[in-house]
C-alpha cells in the first residue's frame, strides 16, 4: 500500500470517530425546543393539576353553592333549571345525580302522599379548611338550609323547617380547570333531608 493510501485510510477512521451515533428514526434533537407533549408516565390528572392553577376559597364555594342549591332544589314539588354548569363537574358527579333523582322523586311522592310539599328554600354554604393534594382537593363545608314546606290541609306554612349539615366536597383537575367530584355529609346521618342520598 502506498504512503497516500495509508494516510487516507487513517484519515477517514479517525473522521468517523467524529460523527455523532445516528439515535432512533424519530429522535428529536435536543436543540428542538421545550414540547407540549405530556411524558407516558405521567397521568393526565398529574399533568393537569401542574397546569392548573389552585381557585381560592371564594371560587370553590360558588361551585359548591351552585351544586347544593341544585341538589335541594330536586326536592321542590316544581324543581328549577340547575345553575351548576356540566363542565364544573366529573362523569362521576354527574352519574351519581342521575342514580340521585329517581330516589328524591320517590321520597317527594310519598311525603305529598301524606299531605305535604316543599315550596322553597334558601342555603348558605359555609366553606371550611381545605386541602389540595396533587390533581385533587378536599374543601370542608357547612350547609345551612331553611325550608318551607305547604300542607293539603293548612297551604302553605310560614315556619320554615331549618337544618345544618357538615360536609365535604372533593374536587378533580382536569384541563379545563377544576371539577367537582362528590358531595357528601360528615358524620351523623340521622334525619338527613329527601334531597340527600347517600351511597
């Protein structure tokens, strides 16, 4: 072998030493830029609560307002539209109202069977400690309710019947921002209203 095809022989191993390892077909180079692309090992609740910023007390008890006024309003012999958009709620929530109903339409039944009917209410939800952990929040509550109830016998009663209920509301992140999850009494259940069902 002569002198020059010695010297481009060791040229071209020490250029391919150079040369960066080729990587996966679809490798994308690091100077690429951040991606929007979430990890496989992260769950798009996990993801979601990063994104998603925390709503404050106040944002909360509007959700949870709307949604116990809607809950007792399922009680009245007339119920009104529900206030508490669709999009403010988990599947969950929402299939558990579906189940709900059709136990409250029974209980109504049976209480007019007897005579009487609620006319109307008003609520105060009062929002207590309240924990974010990740992707979900547990917000306590106290709900104070004040009824008013019609009878076949006398009409309509100017007494109002009145109750408080501890509670606690859970709370999911989802993309677009924080969903209820489940609403449900704490501690004694003794003489829980028609408009709350249990599991």
């Amino acid at each position: 072998m002569t002198r020059t095809a010695v010297a481009a022989a060791l040229l071209g191993v020490a250029l391919a030493g150079c040369q960066p390892s080729p990587g996966p077909p679809n490798a994308v180079p690091s100077n690429a830029g951040p991606s929007n692309a979430v990890p496989s090992n992260v769950t798009p609740s996990i993801a979601a609560a990063a994104t998603v910023a925390t709503p404050s007390p106040a944002e909360f008890a509007a959700i949870i307002q709307a949604a116990v006024e809607d809950r007792n309003g399922t009680a009245l012999d007339t119920p009104p539209a529900p206030r508490l958009p669709e999009a403010k709620t988990t599947a969950d929530y929402r299939a558990k109202r579906d189940r709900d109903l059709p136990v409250v339409t029974q209980s109504k039944a049976r209480f007019k069977s007897f005579g009487f009917w609620h006319t109307s209410f008003s609520t105060t939800v009062t929002v207590e400690p309240m924990e974010v952990n990740g992707a979900e929040a547990s917000v306590h509550f106290k709900e104070l309710t004040e009824q008013h109830l019609a009878s076949a016998a006398n009409g309509p009663s100017n007494v109002p019947e009145e109750y408080s209920l501890p509670q606690i509301a859970t709370f999911r992140a989802s993309a677009g921002g924080w969903q209820l999850d489940s609403i449900a009494p704490v501690g004694n259940n003794f003489g829980l209203p028609m408009s709350v069902v249990t599991d």
